[in-house]
C-alpha cells in the first residue's frame, strides 16, 4: 500500500511557493519536443527466425537497438509488423512459415524484449498453402485488424490479400477471414487511410512491381490508381511499408529485394512520389520491415545546468539516486553533502534527441531499465541514449510544474510509487498526475 504523509500535505502548498521561489530562469540550450521517434521492426539476410529491432530520430539514419530480439519458439519470424496498442504494449504479427496456415503474435512493453501470445490458425488454406506478410490496420473507428496475403497452392500459388479482425481489446480472438477485393496474385498489402480514403501499397506478383489502389471501404471495391511502373522505381520490389512524417508527407519504405537493397520514397498527397533514395545503413541487412512513428513531449522547455527536481505532491522529496536506483526522498539545504550531491543532476540536451532532456550525476546517467529509474554509465548503446532520454511536457498536476515523458516509450511517465521512481502509463485522475509531476530548482549542491 501506498505510504502517504498527512504532515507533506499540510505543507504542500507553502513548500511548492517556496520552490518557485528557488527555480532558476527556465531557459533551455534548446528547443523542446515535440519529439518524433521511429520504431522498426524487420528480418535480415542473415536470419529469418531472429527479429532486429531499430530506431531513429528522423526515419531515415536508423540505429540498432538490439539484435535478435525475438525469436519465436518456432518457424519463422519473416515480415515482422508491429503497432502500439491502447493498453501500452506493442505487439507484433508475422509470417510463420514458407508454408502453412497460421500467423504469428508476440508483445512487448519496451520494444525490446518480447514475449509470444499465439499463432492464430486463419483457416483459409491448409497445411498446403502459403501465408504471408500480415500488417497490422488500425481504421479510423478504432477497429484493428491483420491484412495478409494467402495462397491455395503454396509458394507458387496465386496469392489474394485477406483482412481478419479483432473481436476483442486484448486482440486474442478475432474474425474469419475476409477478402479484401483485390484480384489474384498481389501480395504485400500495406494500408492506410486518409479523410475516408483507404490507399493500399501492394506488390503485383506477376509484374513484381508496386502498384497503388484506393477505396471507399476497407473491402473494396478497389481502384487501381497506379500501375506498372507509375512512379519509376522499377520492378524486383517488395514490402512497401508506410509512415508518416512531421511536415504531413508520407514516406513509402520498399524492399528491392531482386538487388539486396531497400529505398523510400516521400509523398505529399500518395498519388505522386519523388525519386527512391538508397536507405543507407540499412540496404542489403534489413528485409520487410515497418516503420511505427511515435511523438513524446510537447514544447515545455526545462532549464538546462545543475539543477534539483522535487515532487510535486510530496514537495519536502527530491529526486536522487542511491545505491544504483532513483528515488523521491525527503532532503533539504541542512542535509549531508553526499546525499544532496545526490539529487543534484545537470540537465542537458537528450543523448537520443536534442529537443529532449538526459539528466547527468558525474559519469553517469538516469536511464528506465526494465521501467525502472536507474543510474547507469553510458555504455555508448543506442538503447542507453535511447533510455536516458525523456521530453518535457506541462505538468501533469498544473500549478507551474513540469512531467517527464519517456522518449522511446512515448505514454510512459517518470513517476514515483511508493517512493520509487519508475517509468508507468498514464493513467487518469489526480494521483498519476502528482506523481507524474515535479518542479525543477536550484541544485542542492
């Protein structure tokens, strides 16, 4: 249970004049968020049972988070999709076999260790066909559903894009398959939907090019608006995969798998695209992959140099790190200089993001590890720049102060819970808020 004191909360309300009385000039080194991420998910040539996951700050220079992420207990882990769901996790389908009749489902919390759910039986073809390259759809009433492409007659078989739905939130149980209207012999459906416009990317299997068709409704009919080479990126392409870009473009990312190398391509309005440009880095090591676009932070700005964070709610509590792990805990200007040299951190400009915030004590910093506040030395990692990262948003509680959003876990808040800090979901109501909220001071020491 919750340890509450009736003496802080007497005291709150002078206790948060007197911080705002201490606060330093909130004059930042930088411009705040809101900050984009981008999430990936993808099979290489080296493997098709061992899923990598990337991230970047740009959706262009993509950077390792970790190798062999996820490796199912059996079959396959080809064309990997994933999406974050209402309840917080993130959750993955995938193709579990050359052949056969099933998809694959796994979740994570963090994106980076992942547990398998299930493999649904989409009861279409048998043992004797082919599913391939489910990719999650979210419409825009809420619905979500698994478009995927299935064959009769195995690998050499004419394939048709098939939609099941989710009958349930926990996305346990779901529809019998439905077509969506496309004729036979595309594959590699990926859709989005735009005003009451759904475009879907799609690979025509004879021709091997990726072609365009639009719709009013998620099961057709459909029209092909873009045919053959329409957009002269040539043919031997495959997995088109789209996100969404700040300024509003869509970026199209596809597989030329006939080459070994992957591209993009920018639209403004998904009718008419710019010229493929090489995904460096990338080209020839990741196979099929989607691209999750996730915004933390809004546009509040922290003081950047040495400073001190006091919880909101329980104002006579700072921020510190002892024996690896942080805490709130009850300090003041008469406390010993070791324990306020403890709960004093210079704020600088995110290692992951420059429009964020990473918080420094000596050569280390505090990074969630397992959703945990810890202190930890920079390993150099994309992960612990990634982890040590964390945007600034008003504050959850109002009243002046300020809430930390973690970035590569965006709807994640630094928060304490009986006292120690770790990274929760929002939630509703006032108790999250004040938890979730802190007031940045002059250092301690």
């Amino acid at each position: 249970m919750r340890t509450r004191s009736s003496v802080s909360r007497l005291c709150a309300a002078l206790l948060i004049a007197i911080a705002a009385a201490l606060m330093a000039p909130a004059t930042a080194a930088h411009a705040a968020g809101p900050a984009p991420h981008y999430l990936m998910t993808a099979f290489t040539n080296a493997s098709q049972s061992n899923m990598y996951v990337y991230d970047s700050a740009n959706a262009t220079a993509f950077t390792l988070i970790r190798a062999n992420a996820y490796t199912p207990p059996s079959g396959l882990i080809r064309d990997p999709s994933v999406i974050r769901h209402t309840d917080g996790y993130y959750y993955l389908v995938y193709t579990t076999n050359w052949t056969g009749d099933t998809i694959g489902f796994a979740r994570s919390a963090d994106a980076v260790t992942w547990t398998f759910l299930r493999n649904v039986t989409v009861g279409l073809n048998g043992a004797t066909g082919s599913t391939w390259a489910p990719e999650w759809f979210k419409d825009s009433d809420g619905s979500v559903h698994v478009i995927y492409s299935a064959s009769t007659a195995g690998t050499a078989g004419q394939f048709r894009p098939y939609r099941i739905t989710a009958t349930n939130s926990a996305l346990s149980a779901w529809s019998a398959p439905a077509a969506l209207g496309i004729p036979a012999n595309y594959i590699d459906s990926f859709v989005v939907k735009v005003g009451s416009t759904y475009h879907n990317f799609l690979k025509n299997e004879t021709t091997k090019y990726i072609e365009h068709a639009t719709a009013t409704s998620l099961t057709g009919p459909w029209t092909f608006a873009g045919t053959g080479n329409w957009a002269g990126w040539g043919s031997g392409l495959e997995g088109p995969a789209l996100t969404r870009l700040p300024d509003g473009r869509w970026r199209l990312y596809f597989d030329n798998y006939t080459g070994g190398r992957y591209y993009y391509t920018d639209s403004s309005n998904l009718s008419s695209f710019g010229a493929k440009v090489e995904l460096s880095g990338l080209s020839g090591t990741a196979r099929h992959f989607t691209v999750l676009r996730e915004d933390s932070g809004d546009t509040t700005a922290l003081p950047t140099g040495n400073r001190s964070l006091r919880s909101a709610n329980f104002p006579d509590r700072y921020v510190r790190h002892r024996s690896g792990l942080a805490y709130v805990e009850p300090l003041s200007a008469s406390s010993p200089l070791a324990d306020r040299q403890s709960a004093t951190f210079t704020v600088t400009a995110g290692l992951a993001n420059s429009g964020c915030y990473s918080f420094r004590s000596g050569n280390s910093y505090l990074r969630h590890y397992n959703l945990r506040l810890t202190l930890q030395a920079d390993d150099g990692s994309a992960i612990f720049k990634s982890d040590a990262t964390f945007c600034g948003r008003a504050g959850l509680a109002g009243g002046g102060t300020i809430s930390l959003e973690s970035y590569n876990l965006p709807g994640r808040y630094l928060r304490h819970y009986n006292y120690e800090l770790r990274m929760d979901l929002r939630e509703s109501g006032s108790v999250f808020a004040s938890d979730a909220s802190y007031t940045v001071t002059s250092p301690l020491a």
